[in-house]
C-alpha cells in the first residue's frame, strides 16, 4: 500500500518481525509485556511516525526473531490495527492480523503482588473479556485481579 510511505529514518530489516500500525504511544506497553528486551536480537522502535491511516502510530522492528501465535495475538489488546509482518530477505513473507486471544498464558505478569503467581512457580493466566468495541478486561485467573485496557485508535 502506498499510503504508509512516508520516509522516517527506520531502516528496513533483511529478516525478523515488523510489528506495524500500533497504536501512538503503546508500542513500550507491547515490548515490556512480551519482554522483548531481554534476548539479543536488535530491535528498532518508532514512537508517534506520521501515518496517513492512523494519524500516528509507532513501530516495532526485531531482527532475526518470530513472534509465537501467542505473542501475536496479544498485541491487540494494545492495539487493535497492528499488523506483524513476517519479513525474510528483504520482503515481507507473511503478513498476519493478530486476533483477540480468549485466554493469555505465560506471557505478562499479574499486577497484584500478593498474587500466587509472583511469589510461586506458577506461570501467569489471564482470561480476556471484550466490553462494546473499545474496552477489553484481563482478568487474574488466579487472584481475580481485572485490568482493562481501552483502545480509542
Ligand atoms: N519493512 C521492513 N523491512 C523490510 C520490508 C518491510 O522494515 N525489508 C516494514 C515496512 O517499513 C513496513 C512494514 O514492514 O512498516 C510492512 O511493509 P509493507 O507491507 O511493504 O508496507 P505497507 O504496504 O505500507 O504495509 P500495510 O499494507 O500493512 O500498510
Ligand atoms: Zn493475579
């Protein structure tokens, strides 16, 4: 699509994952959720580019790394437009639309710090629920613990 050419000085990636059209300002919520930053692969990160689309939006670059189903999927809860786009010698290979997951399992961590999953070796579960077309709610499976998120892109 021509519409997203506008120049900004992000080069572009030989092979890894394009995380694209997130929403302004989320794109540090996504790489702290999914703990991006604690493996070795080069990431590049653009916060509020000019978007025709969108107005603004930010982008995440990861060199050499796929993203699971699992960490595709949970980007909508940040941002709904995201697209991943799957990137090898130089092209975009796959393009995938990540869908809102039912469940969220080991990825994230439970906010409530007297909850079992942050003191024991138990990995974190959340269940998603969707409020009208804006809102979504994670909630604790193990404490209960309800974090809504709100997504006004
Ligand atoms: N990209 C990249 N490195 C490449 C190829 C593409 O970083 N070797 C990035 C582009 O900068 C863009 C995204 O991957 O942010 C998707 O690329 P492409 O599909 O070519 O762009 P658009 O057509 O604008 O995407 P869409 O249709 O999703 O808007
Ligand atoms: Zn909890």
């Amino acid at each position: 699509m021509v519409e997203e050419n506008i120049t900004f000085p992000i080069s572009a990636i030989e092979k890894g994952v394009v995380i694209d059209h997130i929403t302004a300002g989320q794109a540090m919520t996504i790489i702290n959720t999914l703990n991006l930053t604690s493996r070795d692969y080069l990431i590049m990160l653009g916060i509020n580019l000019p978007s025709i689309s969108m107005g603004k939006k930010d982008i995440i670059k990861l060199e050499n790394y796929t993203l699971s189903e699992d960490e595709c999927n949970i980007i909508v809860v940040f941002s709904p437009k995201a697209t991943v786009n799957v990137i090898d010698e130089y092209k975009v290979f796959k393009k995938l639309k990540p869908e809102l997951p039912e469940r969220i399992e080991n990825i994230g961590q439970c906010p409530n710090n007297r909850c079992i999953t942050n003191h024991e070796n138990i990995g974190s579960l959340f269940i998603v629920n969707k409020h009208g077309s804006k809102e979504i709610h994670l909630c604790c499976h193990y404490c209960k613990k309800e974090m809504c998120f709100y997504n006004f892109s």
